[in-house]
C-alpha cells in the first residue's frame, strides 16, 4: 500500500519556503508527496510554526492510498470515498431532519424525516453520488443492479424535486445494516500532524471520533452481520450549517466487485480491516 | 427673486449631488456603508487586504467572528466607504490631449456665488496619535482603491473565463460546503465571477476532502477573499 498526501499550499508561501516542488494552479500550489516522505515533516514543522503567529502554511489537504491487485484480492471490507458530491443538499431543497434525538454535543443522531429532495439539475450524471451533506443518490439503473444481485443492507427511498415531484431516474440509498465499531488502530483528528489532543472535535459521548479519519479504517468482526453494504457507528466531521457528521460507508467484496463490473464512475475504495 | 432661481436650479437638478458613485469609470456605483477591513502583519501594511462585512455575526458565518480574527493576530479596522473614496476624474468632452481650454476664472464670493473660503482657524499640530489614524486612514483607502481594481481586472478573467454566463447568483460569504449556515450572508455577485471564486474555492478545499478546522477554513477564506473582493465590501454594486 502506498499513501500520498496532497497539500494546497499558497503560492507565495510556497516558492519562498519550499522551492520548485509541486505543480502551480495559480494562487496555489498542489504539493503530492509519499507520506514517509521527509518534506512532509518540513511541511507539518511549517505549519506549526504558522499556527503559532494563527495562521496556516497549507489550506487543503487529503490521503490517498493505492493497493496492489493481490491486496485489493485480499482485503475483507472497503471502506468508500467519496469522489462524486454535488450542491446543493437535500435541506436546502426542502428535505427535513429531526434533531429532537440528536447528541446536544455533537449533533450526531439527526434523523431524516422526510423523503430526501434535490434539484434534478444539479444531480451529476452518474451511478453513484453524495450531495455535500453525504446524503446518498443513485440511478435508477445502480438501484435495479443491487436489487437483482440481492446486495443486502441496501434501501432505496424515492428522491423528489423541491417542489415534491418525483424524480424518476433517482434514487436515495440508505444503509439498513447494523452499523459496525471502529477500533484501534484508526487514527482520527483534525489532520496528519493534529491529533486534536483537546478533544475540540471529538464528541465526549464517544458518537464523533473526530474531524477527520487519518488512516486505514479497522473495525471490529464481532459486530459485522456479514451485510454487503454497512456503516460505522462513530462518526466523524462536525455538526455546521447543513454538515452532520457523518459515517464511514463500508463495502462487501462482492459488492465492490459489482460496482466495477457496472463500470460505476468515480469509484475510489480504500482496504478496510476486521480485527 | 434670488431664493426663487435657487430653486429652480435645484429642480433641474443643476446643484452636486450629495450622493454621487463613488466608483465612476467602473460602470458601477457604490452603496453607501462600511466595511471591514482586515489585514495581516503589522509591519506589512500592503501584504494583502481583505473586506468583510461590518456586522461578523457568529451565527450567520459560521462560527466566524471578528474576535476569532483578532485572537488570530490579525488587524482589523472599519472603512467608511462613501467618506473615504474619491471618484475617479472625468474626462472632460472635447478636450483632445494637448490641447487647452481657456476658462473664466472662478467666481469667488458676490451675489450668487459660492462663499468665500476662510481661512482655517488657529490648527494646531496634529497629535502623534493623529499622525497615526491619518496614517492608517491612507492606507485603508489606497486598500479600498487597490481592491477595486483586482475585482475590475478578476471580473473580466472571469468574463473572459466562461463568456456564456450571464446574469448573477447569490454567493455565500462562507460556503456552504465549508459549513457556513445555509441562511447565511450571501452577495449577489456576476454568475462568472461566482464560478471563478466557487473554482479558487475547491482549488484551496474540495468538495471530497473531509473537513477543516476553524482555523484552516478562516485562512482559506481570507487568503480567496483577498485575491477575489466581493464587490460590494468594497463600494461595488456589481
């Protein structure tokens, strides 16, 4: 397994401290270095000495990590990324939540209490789609292909319009699975160097782990029910504007092994592990 | 007889108005109001700008405040927009380069005419501390002045970035995917330029990056907003 870790990193504060690396998008510049790679310790030293003076050396920042075939073989459970996300969300079209149950905390709990609306304009053209707030939306044809190939803890809810019309080609997929635990090691905090040792974002009632997941997702065998399609039960990410926060969505082999016979675009997977 | 000619001067609209754009030869004109001013280091008063609308409320942006920024080092201060900012000159019709018109002398004083001027009353030296807001009242509106200008010059990249869009859109202060509120202070702004600032915005976070902290989602939007004003912080009616 190979990580990369990408940083946008202004284009000033990067020539003057960094010199050639990267590639220049304009005001910014796109740094992708291997994790064990020593600039990225340069990096996270900078930073921290930004942070110092409250300001940030990088703004955006994210892990990819690539697998060989024969782990990709191997792996037990992928746990999804995210590629495909549009604007606006479901409650910025009329879709309503219930918070009365939710953690006063952390927010984590919010439950959907009416069927999810979008504009069909802004839904991408394909199989597989989050909106900003991870609400789930796939095509009509994704939905049939689960349901034929008895993908378990799959639901599919009908998607409207904000005016209440039905829109045909779309549907919301939820996860009707019992949710798994995540466990040790999984490391979660703000970002790579900020665990968030004050626990800022991390929920006192155990619901949210953190901001943001840092590694590989383990997760504990006992509590999987073996379902095709699951989540986790600790969240991360916070409660801001329409934001919740959120699960991890995890995918059986044979689950994934459909998807990329269905040739579903944006299709980016990470191995996830049972202990 | 004199009173009755004033007024009709003043019907057909012959006297300065007190409310004339503050932005002339930008084909636009400036709302009045203020806005905030915020800026980095303090021995770099030109390092960069950003405006800000005067009323940070923490709740409409997210968490955002002003106290947040000062905890931060920054430095901040209110311009006035409309006491602040001259018009650009106008060119005055016919008057080829090189060329000179002769004028009559203006009037001052005598029936009709505008008053004589005083002479200013005993003035005394201005106080170091003054000196010091004369100072920083300056550099706000050289800032104001150099923030028009980048908007004139992101405007036409934008335009000429995506020519087929037209009209405006609202754009919100503190993106929605960043998690600023869904009813949060918005600005309506040229549709191109909305996709140009929503492009430097994915550029600096994506949409697939999880999420940021407080502090890295303030840096962000002060380092975009310092490159891409919103036109009306800075006296621009888009």
């Amino acid at each position: 397994m190979r990580e990369i870790i990408e940083f946008r990193i202004g284009e000033a504060e990067a020539s003057s401290l960094l010199g050639k690396i990267g590639r220049s998008l304009g005001n910014v510049r796109n740094v992708r270095l291997p994790l064990k790679d020593e600039r990225v310790r340069l990096i996270g030293e900078l930073d921290r000495e930004f942070n110092r003076r409250g300001r940030s050396f990088y703004t955006g920042w994210s892990i990819s990590r690539h697998y060989t075939p024969e782990e990709m073989q191997s792996a037990q459970l992928f746990a999804l990324r995210p590629r495909s996300i549009f604007e606006p969300c479901g409650e910025m079209c009329g879709t309503e939540y219930d918070e009365s149950e939710a953690c006063p905390l952390c927010g984590a709990g919010a439950r959907q209490s009416t069927e999810l609306h979008l504009e069909p304009e802004s839904i991408p053209k394909r199989d597989l789609s989050f909106t900003i707030a991870r609400e789930m939306v796939i095509s009509n044809r994704l939905a049939q292909a689960l349901q034929t190939h008895g993908i378990t803890g799959a639901g599919f809810l009908p998607v409207r319009g904000p005016t209440g019309s039905l829109l045909e080609d779309w549907r919301q997929l939820t996860i009707t699975s019992a949710p798994v635990d995540v466990v040790a090691p999984t490391l979660v905090g703000n970002d790579l160097f900020d665990l968030d040792e004050q626990g800022q974002y991390r929920c006192p009632q155990g619901h949210v782990l953190g901001l943001n997941r840092l590694s590989e997702l383990w997760v504990r065998k006992e509590s999987y029910d073996g379902s095709d399609l699951v989540r986790t039960r600790q969240l991360t990410g916070a409660r801001r504007g329409v934001l919740h926060p959120k699960p991890e969505i995890l995918l059986s082999p044979k689950l994934y092994r459909l998807l990329r016979e269905l040739k579903v675009g944006r299709l980016v997977v990470e191995v996830a592990h049972l202990t | 007889m004199r009173l009755l000619l004033l007024g009709v001067l003043m019907l057909l609209g012959c006297t300065p108005s007190p409310s004339r754009p503050l932005v002339e030869g930008m084909g636009a004109s400036a709302p009045a109001g203020a806005s905030l001013l915020v800026r980095g280091e303090a021995d770099k008063l030109d390092e960069w700008a950003v405006f800000l609308p005067v009323e940070l409320d923490e709740v409409s942006l997210g968490g955002w405040s002003a106290e947040a920024l000062r905890s931060a080092g920054y430095r901040i201060s209110v311009v006035e927009l409309e006491d602040t900012v001259e018009s650009a000159p106008a060119q005055v019709a016919g008057n080829e380069q090189g060329e000179f018109l002769s004028r009559r002398p203006p009037r001052r004083g005598g029936p009709g005419g505008p008053p004589v001027r005083r002479p200013p009353s005993l003035n005394p030296r201005p106080t170091p501390r003054q000196r010091q807001e004369m100072q920083r009242r300056a550099a706000d509106l050289a800032a104001v002045q150099a923030a028009r200008e980048l908007y004139v010059q992101r405007l036409a990249e934008a335009q000429a970035l995506y020519p087929n869009s037209q009209g405006y859109q609202d754009h919100h202060l503190v993106p929605v995917y960043l998690g600023g509120p869904r009813s949060g202070t918005t600005y309506r702004i040229p549709t191109a330029y909305h996709k140009l600032l929503t492009r430097e915005f994915r550029r600096e976070w994506s949409y697939d990056r999880g999420e940021p902290t407080q502090q890295r989602r303030q840096e962000i939007l002060l380092k975009i907003y310092s490159q891409y004003p919103i036109p009306q912080l800075i006296g621009i009616n888009p």
